[in-house]
C-alpha cells in the first residue's frame, strides 16, 4: 500500500512569516524612511491629478518648460493607488502599504528557496543577502511592485517542470497590472525569454531531453503574458517607450541608483556581485557541483552583466540567482557539523514545507498593522523628501506671484510639488525619460555652473530659483545683480530674479 502524501496545514506559517512581521513592526521605527526620495512626492500628485479627473494623463501636467507635450506615463496605476490610500488614511496607510509589499516580497524569496528543498542555513543566508540588496530601494516607488511581480515570475519558473493551470490566469492577469504600474514588466520578459532559449540550446545540446525539460509550455505562457502587457491606455506604444528607455537614453547615467555598482568603498550592490562571482566560482572547483545548464546561466549572467553596468539591476539580479546560487552554497557548506541538530533542522524544514498559513496570515497581519499605524502619532513625523524644510515650504507658499516660473532641482521638485500643488509647476524634475538627454543634460550642466550656464539660464526665463544649498549654481547666482538671495537655511536657498522696470 501506498502512504499518503502528507497534507498542508492551513493554519501553521514557516518561519518567513516572522521575517513578513518583522518587517512590518520596523515600519514603526522609521516610517519616514519609504519617502525619503524625492520623486514620491510627484507620484501622488500625478495620482490625484488622475483621480480629480477621471483620465490617465497624456500631456506634462507638472512643469511649465514642457506644458502640454506628450506624455507616457507607465506608473499611472502605482500613482491612482497611492494617490487613493492617502484619500483613505493619509500617508500612514500609503507607508503601510509600502512596507507590506517589500515583507511579501521577501516572504516570497523565503518560500521559494523553502520550496526548492534546499537546507536552513543557505535559506537564511540567500535570504539575508536579498533583502540587503533589495532594501536599497525601500520607498514608495513602484519599483516595490516589480521586485514583488518579479519574484513571482521567478517562484513559477524554478518551481514547475510545466505551468500550472492557475499559472495560465494568474501570471497574465499580473502582467496586465504590471503594464500599468512600471516599466519592470519588460525585466520579466527578458528572464523568461533568456531562460526559455537557454532551454532550447540545452535540449539541443542533448543535455536535457523533452520530457525532462520540456520548452513549449512555456513559450506559450511567455507569449501569453507579452500579449497580455497590451492592454494600457497607449498599447503597442508603450513597448517602444519602454525599449527606448532601455537602450536610448544616456543622461540615466547621471542618477546614482545607474551608476556603476562602487567595487572600492564597496557599496551594497557591489558587495552582492562580488558575492554571486565567489559562490559561482568557488563551486566551480568542487567535482560534486553540478554544471549550470544554459537555462539556468544565460538569465544569470545576462542580468549579472546588466547589474555591472547599473547598480539598479543588481535588484533584479539578486532576485533572479536566488535558486541557482543557493544550489552552489549547498555543496560549498556540505558537511556533517553537529549531525544532530543538522538531523533537528532537516526534520523542521520539512515541517516547514507543509505550512500553508503564511498567506492569510501575512494578509491578516498587513491589514492589522495598517489600521494600527495610521492612528498612531508617528505619521506626523512622515515628510515627502529631505531636500527642503517646513519653513522654507511656508516662505514660498507665502509669496505665490514670485514663484510662477521657478528653477528648481531633481531633488526639491517633488516635495515642491507635494506641498504646493495645483498651483505650482516646476521647471524640471526627475522623469529624465520624459525630458530627454537634451534637457536633463542643460539642466545638469546649469546646476554645476558648466560654460554653457548661463544660455540655459536666460532661456528658461526663470522668475526664482529653489537651489539644493550645496550647487555651485548658488554662488554663481549670488554674483549677479539681477539676483537676489531672500531666503536660506541648512538644505535650500531662494533666490528672486528682479523683475523689469515699468516703461
């Protein structure tokens, strides 16, 4: 007779649910750290400028330089949510709901690599090392959505010879939001293409046979999810915007988050490559370690080669190698320590495996903790940015008719735009894709004082300027009698340009 396949219990969670609540109680510690950049304060006024009217926006509603041209914008869903939280509780729900998509998102990484079989210890240092890397980016930006979506993608690949049936409808209705919500859609794309060829290129290579490896499958639900990313307010248009974003614009190059991951200080993202090229080639060297098969390697390294040319990448990177990493750390840390309690963890972690609570709890949990938060005192502590101050914000707000046509800078923009909208536009902000090259570049080029500053100056036609204390641009302005310093403090300067002679 055979026994039984022993059965899930609903009620019992593994231990990521701990991580999924440890997560959330840190939330109570330093709420304002998910808003401390500066574009969050854009993306809720974008979400309530959609909300007022009913209409995804298709022309620049927030500068006066570029009123009234075309614009894509690919977060507009991200920005109709936040925008909806904040009308329901304020920026503690908004927070709230931040945070419970980076926990579900390393509550997924966990259960992934639980489900892989693999033992306590390489589950808890794979898992360490992504939410290290990953917390780099912990703000109320949609890139919170695209980690999640994308250790999904990832969960369905390594976890199934063949797509289930619920795959079919889940990950198409995912790539459906996802097409609204940000551009990491695309990311996905290119893991499950590169994955998919790699297979092919294995099954050619007699490595793998189809029974095995099978590959139709699995082009089918990549075309499926291709076709599903359509359905957005601008269609096929949006895959161009997206492909130009990616392989067009050079000025990305002067935001940090593209910079080339720091291998001297070294920085977080520099630290998890290093990391990844030891474990790979370590193994390497040990006999039982197993060859990469091209399915596993071409995603890899494709991403690996990506995370060196852009620290931003290293996210996705981290994502995308957890299984294939934790293999290589299985052979490195082989061994027979303390058999007993190695025989105590293997008998946990297969209990663990058949805990199907983590789910409703962790939805349970994220709900508690919200409706807890935002009646606490700590959301009046929560501030849009970190580049300008409360009193700087109410000098302006004092002065309307002298800010029509301000100079302001990437990091001031959206807490300018938080704290003065509707009736405040700004000159330039951080959607260098929108801007273009050109632009972003002139801008860059005024705020450090460049040769050509002064063109940039005189065109823009500029009433003010809202200058981040530190730019040369302060000093330079201070020079010319046209302009005058009338406000300063630790973060920000104020200038006003004076105003022509009556005839």
């Amino acid at each position: 007779m055979f026994e039984a396949a022993p059965k899930p219990t609903w009620w019992l969670p593994t231990l990521g649910f701990f991580l999924f609540l440890s997560i959330e109680l840190a939330m109570f510690a330093g709420p304002e750290q998910l808003f401390s950049d500066p574009s969050v304060g854009r993306h809720l006024r974008t979400g309530e400028a959609i909300l007022d009217t009913h209409r995804v926006p298709r022309t620049d509603p927030l500068s006066f330089t570029h009123a009234g041209q075309p614009w894509i914008d690919y977060e507009w869903g991200f920005e109709a949510t936040i925008a909806e939280l904040n009308r329901l509780g304020g920026l503690g729900l908004v927070c709230a709901f931040g945070t419970a998509l980076f926990a579900a998102t390393m509550l997924g990484i966990y259960r992934t690599l639980l489900q892989a079989g693999f033992s306590f210890k390489v589950v808890m240092l794979v898992t360490s090392l992504a939410f290290l890397t990953l917390h780099l980016h912990y703000s109320v930006r949609p890139l919170l959505l695209t980690y999640l979506f994308m250790a999904l993608v990832v969960e369905v690949w390594y976890g199934r010879r063949v797509p289930l049936k619920r795959d079919w409808i889940i990950l198409p209705i995912v790539f459906v939001a996802w097409a609204n919500l940000h551009a990491g859609w695309a990311a996905a794309l290119v893991f499950l293409a590169t994955s998919v060829t790699g297979r092919l290129v294995d099954r050619i290579l007699k490595r793998v046979d189809g029974e095995e490896a099978p590959a139709i499958p699995w082009i089918g639900l990549f075309l499926l999810c291709t076709v599903a990313t359509w359905f957005n307010p601008w269609g096929w248009e949006l895959h161009h915007k997206i492909f130009l974003f990616a392989t067009t614009y050079k000025s990305f190059a002067l935001w940090n988050e593209y910079a080339e991951p720091n291998f001297s200080l070294p920085s977080m993202s520099a630290i998890t490559v290093l990391f990844l090229l030891v474990v790979i080639f370590s193994a390497r060297t040990i006999r039982r370690a197993s060859l990469w098969r091209w399915e596993t390697a071409l995603p890899v390294f494709f991403f690996l080669y990506e995370g060196l040319k852009a620290q931003r990448h290293v996210l996705l990177l981290i994502e995308i190698a957890t299984v294939p990493i934790a293999r290589d750390l299985e052979v490195l840390l082989r061994g027979r320590w303390w058999p007993w309690l190695q025989d105590r963890m293997e008998r946990f972690q297969a209990k663990q495996r058949l805990a199907g609570g983590d789910a409703w709890l962790s939805l349970l949990l994220a709900l508690f903790v919200a409706v807890l938060f935002v009646k606490t005192p700590l959301v009046k502590r929560i501030q849009i940015g970190q580049s300008i101050t409360p009193q700087a914000i109410a000098f302006i707000k004092d002065h309307p008719d002298r800010f029509e046509r301000p100079l302001v800078t990437t990091w001031n923009a959206g807490p300018l735009l938080w704290n003065l909208r509707p009736d405040f536009r700004v000159s330039f902000d951080d959607r260098g894709d929108f801007y273009g090259d050109a632009t972003v570049f002139s801008f860059v080029d005024l705020y450090n004082g460049a040769p050509s500053w002064r063109d940039t100056l005189d065109k823009g036609h500029f009433d003010s300027a809202i200058l981040d204390a530190y730019l040369p641009l302060g000093q330079i302005l201070s020079l010319l009698p046209e302009w005058k310093v009338v406000y300063r403090d630790k973060a920000t300067v104020v200038f006003w340009r004076a105003r022509p002679s009556a005839p």
